[in-house]
C-alpha cells in the first residue's frame, strides 16, 4: 500500500493511501486543515500544497490546475490537493 508523507512547519505525518483517492481526501481524513470551498471539484484553487518527492507517482496536470497555478508553480512542483490521484508514494508539502 502506498503512503503519504504530510509536512507542515512544525510536523510530519504519514498515512496510508487508499487506490483512487484525491490528496484533498486524503488530507480530510488526516486532519491536516487543506481548504476547499468547492468541495474538491477544482473551482476554488485553495487546496494548494507542494509535492517534494514522488511527482511521477501523479495523475497529470489538470486544466484546472493550469488555471489556478499557471505554468511556473506547477513546474515547481505546485499542485492543487483536490485534483492529484497518486499512484505510489508522495511526499506532501501544506
């Protein structure tokens, strides 16, 4: 099973990863305080976070995520929680 590595400033906390679920989910159920005023649908753009190990155990850039982040962020690794489906594990900047 993979896993997730959630960092804040002042803590680090891992937990399993369930096939198909979004980070925001994810996120929810670890209670790392991510917001979404959208419900996870993309429109709202604030569930922003970082990934800093494992972008290629990641769905690809969504057009949402174009929008919201434009081209700088997201190569760098900006990516919104809502709309990334890892495949293995990643690390998670919030």
């Amino acid at each position: 099973m993979s896993r997730v590595i959630f960092q804040t400033e002042n803590k680090e906390k891992v937990v399993e990863l369930e096939s198909g679920q979004t980070l925001l989910v994810v996120a929810e159920k670890a209670d790392m305080g991510l917001k979404s005023a959208c419900g996870g649908h993309g429109s709202c753009g604030q569930c922003r976070i970082w990934v800093t190990a494992g972008r290629e155990e990641t769905n690809a850039t969504t057009d949402a995520e174009k929008k919201h982040l434009g081209s700088l962020n997201l190569a760098q690794g900006e990516r919104l929680a809502c709309q990334v489906v890892p495949t293995g594990d990643v690390t998670i900047k919030v």
